[in-house]
C-alpha cells in the first residue's frame, strides 16, 4: 500500500514541475540575449569588408507613379515627392 502511494505522490510531483515551468528561465534569457548581441554586433563587423553584392542603379531618369495618393503611405510620399521638387505637375503627361 505504501507503494502506491509513494508512486502516485511522485507523478503528482512530476505534473506540478511541467506545470510550474510557465516562462524562460534566466540562462534562457540571458543566451537569447548573448545571440542577438552577437548578431547584431559581430556578424556586421565579420561582414563589413565584403562588397554590396547588388549595386543600386542610377537614378538620373527614373520615372516613378504613386497610386493611392489620398491616404496613408501613397500620400506620404506623394508629398515627400511634391516637397523635394521632385514631380512633374504636367498633366498632359500622365496617362
């Protein structure tokens, strides 16, 4: 009898111990913080001698259309557009 009863206290015991662990612990958080320095840190400064492997392309004639310029983004950059001087307000140009 005393058996059973020292069984079913140990299963009791196993059931609260997966129950209590609720929320990372502080190794976990401390080396989720140690990755994302590293990340940040030390995989750009490993990687700062490599070349752009894509370089941007000139933008002396670029034509650009913002459509959804009443609200939102589209109007955000319609008016950084308008503001550096940067649009054409003929509109026998447009389509």
């Amino acid at each position: 009898m005393a058996t059973t009863s020292s069984s079913l206290d140990e299963a009791k015991k196993k059931e609260e111990g997966k129950k209590k662990k609720q929320a990372l612990g502080w190794i976990e958080w401390l080396r989720g913080w140690f990755n994302l320095t590293y990340e940040l840190l030390f995989q750009r400064i490993m990687a700062s001698h490599l070349q752009n492997p894509m370089p941007l392309p000139p933008v002396n004639d670029l034509t650009c259309i913002v459509t959804g310029s009443t609200s939102g983004i589209g109007r955000e950059i319609a008016r950084f557009v308008f503001l550096c001087k940067l649009c054409c307000l003929n509109t026998n140009l447009a389509v």
